[in-house]
C-alpha cells in the first residue's frame, strides 16, 4: 500500500485562526462597511418615501389659479395668530363678496352657453331660451319699437288718462287682468305656494305689496327725500314718454305718491316682520348707483322663464358625473364625521343620539341640480305655450303667463318632489325643514370652494365646511329653549352661555355691529362645521396618501385647510350686518378658529393670544 500524500504550507501561506488578532481587525472592518451600506440604503429609501408620499406641490393650471387667488387677497405681513382674517383676506377691498363673486363668474358662464353658436331642435326649450335672450340683448330693436309695446298693453288694460285715449273699465277687471296675464299685483301680492307645516299641500298667498318707493320709518328724512324726489321724476318723465301733457302727468304722479303714502299706513313696520323672520336686505343710494350691464339682466330674465333649461346646459359644462362623485364623496366623509362626533357629545344622552343619529341617516342630499333639471325631454315640453314676439315686450308677457301655469302645474301633481328654492347655477346652500333635505347647488361646487383636482385640504376647508354648517341646520331645535328636554339641561345651557361670550369678547372694525340674538344659532353652525370638516380631513389624511399642497404659499395641508375656510369668508363687512343671522366676517373667520385647539397647534400661536385663547367651548 502506497503512503498518505499530503502537502504542507508554510506559516506565511496558511490563513490566520479563528480569534487571532489581524482576523479580529478585518471582521470588524467589514461589519462597519455593511453597516454603513445598509445605512446608506435605508436613508435612501426613506428619502424616497418621503419624496413621493410628503405632500407634493400641485402643479395643474387649476391650482395654480387658486394658488394665484390666495395671493392676491391674502397679506402675509399679517400675523395669523392675532388676525387670521386679515392674513386671508387683507387685500380685499370694497364690496368684494366671495359668495357673490362666484355667482358673478357662474352666471358669465351662463352667458357664455347662451352667445354660444349651436343648433338646436327647432321649437326646442333650448332654442327659445337662445332667442329670448338675444332678443333681450337686442337693444336697438327694443328702442326701434318705442314706446308702442307698451301703450298696446295699456289700452288693452284701459287706457290711460295721462295720455288723452282712457276707456273707464270694471276696478276688478283691471286688477284680474293685472294679476292674471302680466304677472303685476299693485296692491297685495297674491301667489301659489306651499303649506308652512304640509309642504305638498298648495295655498295661496296673500301678502302686503312691494312698492318702488320704501317705507319711510326705514330710511334717513334726508334719504328718504332724495329717493321721493328721484321716483317724482321718474314718474314724470315716464308718462311724457309715453304721450301725456307734462301738466297733467305731474298732476298725476303727485296722486300717486299720495295714494302709495296712504296705503303705506297698513304696512306692517319693518322691524315688526324682522321679528317674525322675514329679513330684508338693506341698500344705500351709493350702492344703487352703478348701472349692472345688459347681459346680467338677460341671463337673469332668460334663466327665470327658462329654468329648466339652462339647469340642464349649465350642469353638462360645469358639474359632470366626475365631479359630482368627487362631491357626494366630500359630503359622506363629512356625513360620517357628524355622527361619529354626536356620539361623543356631553350634553347628549344616548337617547337624544340615538335620535339624531337616526335623523342624520334619514336625510336626503340634493347635489348639483334636481333631476328634473337634466331632462332635456321635459324642457320641450314645457315651453310650447310660449310664442316668442313681434317685439321683446310681448315675448316678456307670453313667458310670464307660461311661467305661472307651470308653478299650478306643479301644486296639481299628486307626488310633488322636494322644489329646489335655488336655480342650479346659484350658491346658496340651504337645509329644507319639511322635506329633511340639504342641498347643494352646482354652482356652490365650483372653484375656489371646490374642485376634484385641489388638494384636499381645500375642499374639505372651504366646500366640507359649508357642507357640514348645512348639516348643523338639522338640529337647531335642540339649542332653542325647551328643545330637548332628554337632554342635560345643565351642561348645555353652560356651553350655549360659553360660545355667546366668547364672540362677545371679539374686537369689531370700527362702524361694525351685530345681533347676538340673531347670529347666535349660525355662530353654533360656523363653530361645528368647521371642527366637523377638520375632523372628516384628518381622518381622510390617515387612510389616503398623497396629498398635494398649492405652490408658494409655503403652508402644510392643515394650515391650507384653515386658509380655504377663512377664504369662503373673504368679504368687506357693511352697516348692514346688524340685520343678518350670520355674524360680521371678521367673527365668522375667527370665533371658530379660536374654538378649534388644532389651529393654534398649526401655526404656532403662543397661548393666551385672540385666536389660542386659555380655555374654549365645546358644544358640538
């Protein structure tokens, strides 16, 4: 048998053993270096989380519009935490309005669907509504007919006396005619409506008139003058243009004034029926003074005989199927905040939750337009009975006749749907007491106060808020004395008592006043609705990622969220304010702001300062 061969290596040649010291070294040389490369790894990836899930600036052509507006009425030399509403809206000067500068944007839409140049079916609602309003528009054939229009419907009334051509006919038969064919009743307003307490039961309603000239406990004695003074000669002047004698018009428009004055000695004062609550939107001389450009008027004519249609066109362009998904998504987050924070309510024993969780539930939201608005098919039915001339004036008539068999029509149908108190292109928001629905016009849903492609945070702040102040509007009864007696009186009466001092404690702008009275219940809605909203966003931030941010304000999702609230509130306050149910701006923007602890937390506002006061209300 052969030998074991084996080769042998010497010292230098062999590797070294487990635990000598130049193994040691090396070990932990390469320990450190993967150590390091891992951290090098994860520092990457963790930039790259960040990069792509932090909040990104968003780039699109409608953010930076918003981004564009923000700047243009913000001030950010204004310390947010002592004036949030001057760090918003400081630039805002005049009668700007945000609400009203909307309406104006969504009817120049309406007037750019109707100088639109399309073809319609002939005969079509779409097709009259078209002519109407370039009829309207026409203004040198309305002053080719001159004053003929008009002298045709007052012979066929009677006459009249100014104008030598008087035919004595029936008191009541000028009034039926009046009432019945022109749509005018000069001594007591009479209409279809319906029922305060059974919605779907139709009455009809008698009311005091409206006349041109107000009511003189109303108005200044020096005011009150002038506007006597400028209605004498507009009375002359319209009776010489239509051919009477100067002596005997003067002699007449004298008469008229007197009778007016006499019948104003029946009128119920005005504070009398504020009281009962019908409200009256006050204006000035100088506010009258600037003449609205011809096209506002024919839109607003053309969209009063031609509803239906113009919901339809205005609907299609400015609130599609995306939209309004993207809305009713909005509205259920804001929805479901509500009932998650009625359960936590301490005044609110199970019982009265139980309730109102219930009455949430059973709620009916109309969103964007009614359903009878986007049938085109209805619409060409409807206008049939409307011939459209020789002249506009009697296109005016023939409408006004057709728009008031249509409101019968509607009272004679046996299952009446909810009637929308506003046109689709308008944005006033309101919940319906006897039909338990909120609602949401199309036109509200537009930018700045909503678009599917803002950063969340702005629709939840400005469009989420007004949603959830709407939806605050069904438990109003609770708060009013004696209205929920299962509730704890003790503990709601405090923090009803709570909120009203603690918009009393705000400093105003000089000449600024408000009815605590009056704006108590809307101060509540304008207190929930925004911890409402914040409450949906926060909770939308925790199972949804990517949220953008506008470009160049510098301000994170939650600060942009407190600035598209403020920013729905942007308007010049106005001696009118101590008539209104809501409170000046300036009180709107911050008594919420200052009963939200989230809002001190996001801009760093030392405590003890107006909007991170020492102690706060919570009622909702």
């Amino acid at each position: 048998m052969g030998t074991l061969w084996s080769q042998e290596s010497t010292p230098e040649e062999r590797p070294p053993v487990e635990g000598s010291r130049p193994w040691a070294v090396a070990r932990r040389v390469l320990t450190a270096i993967q150590v390091l490369g891992l951290l090098l790894c994860f520092s990457v990836l963790l930039f790259y989380i960040f990069q792509n899930c932090g909040p990104r600036p968003c780039e699109t052509s409608v953010c930076l519009d918003l981004r564009d507006h923000y700047l243009a009425s913000g001030n950010t030399s204004v310390a947010p935490c002592t004036d949030f509403f001057g760090f918003a809206c400081g630039r805002v000067k005049g009668t700007y309005n945000s609400f009203q500068e909307l309406a104006t944007k969504n009817k120049n839409r309406l007037r750019r669907i109707l100088e639109a140049r399309n073809s319609w079916y002939s005969g079509s609602g779409e097709e009259k509504a078209f002519q109407f309003y370039n009829s309207c528009m026409d203004t040198r054939a309305i002053e080719a007919a001159g004053t003929g229009p008009l002298r045709q419907v007052i012979e066929e009334l009677g006459g009249w006396r100014i104008s030598g051509n008087w035919t004595s006919l029936n008191f009541n038969r000028t009034l039926r005619l009046l009432m019945s064919q022109y749509g005018h009743f000069p001594f007591f307003r009479a209409y279809l409506g319906p029922h305060p307490a059974s919605p779907h039961t139709p009455v009809i309603q008698i009311d005091q008139p409206e006349f041109d000239v107000p009511l003189k406990q109303d108005q200044e004695q020096k005011t009150y003058a002038q506007i006597f003074r400028e209605y004498l000669t507009y009375l002359n002047q319209l009776g010489t243009l239509l051919g009477g004698d100067p002596n005997k018009v003067q002699e007449h428009a004298f008469m008229s004034l007197i009778i007016t004055s006499r019948l104003f000695q029946f009128l119920r004062p005005l504070e009398q029926r504020r009281a009962q609550g019908k409200l009256f939107q006050m204006v000035t001389i100088d506010q009258l003074k600037p003449t609205r450009p011809r096209w506002m008027k024919c839109v607003e004519k053309t969209g009063t005989f031609f509803e239906p249609t113009l919901a339809a066109l205005f609907v299609r362009e400015a609130f599609d199927p995306s939209t309004r998904s993207a809305a009713m998504e909005l509205f259920t987050a804001i929805r479901d905040a509500l009932i998650t924070r009625l359960r936590k309510l301490p005044w609110m024993n199970e019982e009265t939750q139980n309730m109102a969780q219930d009455k949430v539930a059973q709620l009916q939201v109309e969103m964007g337009a009614s359903e009878w608005a986007l049938k085109p098919e209805l619409a060409r039915q409807e206008y049939r009975d409307i011939q459209l001339g020789p002249n506009f004036l009697q296109s005016v008539l023939s409408c006004v006749r057709s728009l008031q068999a249509r409101i019968v029509q509607s009272f004679l149908q046996p299952c009446p749907q909810h009637r929308w108190k506003v046109s689709p292109w308008e944005v006033n928001a309101y919940y319906s007491i006897s039909d338990h629905v909120v609602v949401f016009p199309a036109g509200l849903l537009q930018p700045p106060f909503f678009h599917p492609g803002y950063p969340r945070a702005v629709n939840f702040g400005a469009a989420g808020s007004i949603m959830a102040h709407e939806l605050l509007h069904i438990f109003y009864q609770l708060l009013l004395p004696g209205g929920c007696p299962a509730c704890d009186t003790h503990a709601l009466q405090e923090a009803l008592l709570c909120l009203k001092r603690h918009y009393a404690a705000f400093p105003l702008p000089s000449g600024t006043s408000f009815n605590d009275s009056l704006t108590f219940l809307e101060n509540a809605a304008d207190v929930g609705g925004l911890a409402i909203a914040l409450q949906a966003y926060s909770k939308r931030l925790l199972w949804h990622h990517g949220e953008t941010v506008l470009p160049r304000l510098d301000l994170s999702p939650q600060q942009i969220f407190f600035r598209s609230y403020a920013q729905v509130m942007c308007r010049e306050p106005s001696p009118q304010e101590s008539y209104d149910t809501h409170s000046p701006p300036h009180l709107r923007v911050h008594g919420p702001l200052s009963s939200t602890p989230a809002f001190a937390r996001y801009f760093r506002c030392a405590r003890g300062t107006l909007l991170s006061p020492s102690s706060r209300c919570q009622l909702w």
